[in-house]
C-alpha cells in the first residue's frame, strides 16, 4: 500500500498493538478494546489549521510518513486554515473519537483560549492531548540600520526613542506578536506594535526599513540572516540554539524571558486511551530517529518527548504562563 511521501512499511501494526495492549491490559474487556486494537485500519486525516509551508505545517509533513511507515496506513495531512486554526480545530472536536482525525496542535491553540471571547468549542475539554513533537524557537531580529548589536543595546536604544521603533508582527496574536508583547513587558519598552498579515507582508517593510524589529521563526529567519539583510540579537527559547549558536538567549539579558513554541498531536475527546498510548509510543520512536532530529534542526526545532499525561500537564503550565501576557497586552482577534 502507498504511504505518505512514499515510504515502504518496515514495522508491521503488531508492534502497535503490542505497546497499545501494554497499556490496557489492566481494562475489563468491552466491545471497543478490540476494534481499537486492530487500529488502524484505514488512513489516519492529520488536521493543520494553517496553510502549508509553515512550522506546523511542516512539522506534520516530517512525523506523517514517519508513523505511515510504523504503522501501515497513510497518514494523510489536511489544510483547513482560518481563524488562527480554529476552523481545523472544531472540525477536530466534533469528529467521531476512533482515532482516524487527529489534530495538529501548537502554542496557538492554548493562546487562543484567552485571544477568543466565543468559540465553539472548549480546547482543554474537547481536545485530549496524544503527543509532542517539538519545541521550536524564534529569534528576534532588525533591520541593519537599527545601530543596537545586543539586546542591552536595543533596550537603550528603544527607551531613547520611545514609541517611534516600530515592531512588526505576522499577525495580532500570532507567535511573533506574542513573544514581542513579552518583551516589551519584561524590558519595559514602548515599541510601537504594526500588524502584517503573516510574515510574507511583513518582511518587505523590514527590510525597507519602515519597521524596525520582528521576532521571527528560526527558519524563516536563517535565509535573510545569512545574507546579511538583517541582524539577530537574540533568541526566544530559554537557552541558546544549536542552529543559531552564536546567537545569545535573549534570557541572558532579560532574566525570565522564555518564548518557546511547539507543535503536538491532539485528538477528540473520548478517544480510546489505548489508541492515545499507541499512537504516543510511535511518535516518541520517531523523535528518537537521528535523521528526524536532524530535520527538526534545520527548522529551528529540537525533539520534545512526553507521554500523554506529561502533555496535559504542559498544557496547563503554558496556559498559566501565556494567558496573563495576552491579557495585560489586551491581545484581540483581527
């Protein structure tokens, strides 16, 4: 049978169901533990709420084939873009629970907990955590002309000039617009906020000039970096990054500072825990793979392992720190 990106099958499903009995071998038998062990039958729909080409995006194209190959059955990936990746994520909720739609979840689907007012759906309620992925970083970048080289340097510089750095983002409650309400928060600086519609409208303006400072993913940012059409000076995640080593942490300026994304896989409510497990077990194999990490490195990403339950807690820590950020930044929907 083809797989996604035309990989052969190496592990037959009863290594899957192995790992899945594992977990359920304490369960009274019911009439759903055996169709859910003989999963999956059919090809699985990983559901992306962005258009191709993006972390997430990508991110789900990298770990498809890697569990088509594991497990025997396509696992094909879906756009349905719209709404900061709420349209994608209510068709995931009021999909029937058998495991064959699982949705591609990312920091963005805990922000807009605290971004939306009214959705129709509950995120911590209607989508149970399966795995993680990866965590990816940003970094935050200027044009040339801004004379800071250091995050001191450009603190300075902004107090200076107060409210005339412009700071574009790709969006209102996007990744670069949230980790640059951080900073602004934590360095006490009065930068002028200037909304794009994704980084493609941004990035002309930056490096014209007309704006000044972006916080943009890593692998967007490497290309202009490395022709020198624009300046690091630090990056989001609380360490530095083996893609960008010489780049400091902007943490080491700012202490506390941490804007970490990632990217999951999430499935509806009442989905069967053993299929969760499975599923979980063959995601963490492939992190575990040399090849796969090397890619999640060249897109700025490093492997984040967990079990489901792990996910959940993360979930709860990451709303506890975010929604306050939105909040005090008074971060609105477009």
């Amino acid at each position: 049978m083809p797989l996604v990106g035309g990989a052969s099958v190496k592990l037959p499903r009863r290594r899957f169901l192995r790992l899945a009995a594992a977990g359920v071998a304490a369960l009274p038998v019911a009439s759903g533990i055996a169709s859910a062990l003989d999963y999956p039958t059919r090809p699985v729909h990983l559901i992306v709420g962005f258009p191709p080409g993006g972390v997430t995006d990508i991110t789900a194209r990298l770990i498809g084939p890697a569990l088509a190959q594991r497990l025997g059955q396509q696992f094909v990936v879906e756009n349905r873009p719209g709404a900061s990746s709420n349209i994608a994520t209510e068709l995931v909720a009021k999909a029937k629970p058998d495991g064959y739609t699982l949705l591609i979840v990312s920091d963005v689907n805990v922000w807009n907990t605290a971004i939306y007012d009214h959705l129709n759906f509950d995120f911590f309620s209607d989508i149970v955590p399966v795995a993680t992925i990866c965590h990816d970083g940003f970094v935050m970048v200027v044009n040339p002309s801004v004379p800071a080289k250091t995050i001191s340097e450009f603190i300075a510089y902004a107090k200076a000039n107060s409210g005339k750095v412009n700071m574009a983002t790709s969006g209102s409650g996007s990744g670069s617009d949230l980790y640059g309400q951080l900073f602004k928060l934590k360095a006490a600086v009065d930068l002028t906020t200037v909304h794009y519609r994704g980084v493609g409208q941004a990035l002309p303006d930056l490096l014209a000039g007309r704006v000044q400072v972006i916080f943009l993913p890593v692998a967007t940012a490497i290309g202009p970096l490395n022709a020198g059409t624009l300046r690091a000076l630090g990056v989001t995640e609380g360490r530095r990054m083996s893609v960008l080593p010489d780049v400091p942490a902007i943490a080491e300026f700012l202490p506390g500072y941490e804007g970490e994304g990632w990217v999951g896989i999430g499935a509806p409510a009442h989905t069967a825990p053993e299929v969760i497990a499975g599923i979980n077990a063959q995601v963490n194999a492939a992190l575990d793979d040399q090849k796969f990490k090397a890619r999640l490195a060249e897109l700025g990403g490093e492997p984040f392992a967990a079990s489901p339950a792990a996910f959940g807690n993360f979930l709860t820590d990451y709303a506890a720190q975010w929604i306050p950020v939105i909040r005090a930044a008074n971060i609105k929907p477009e």
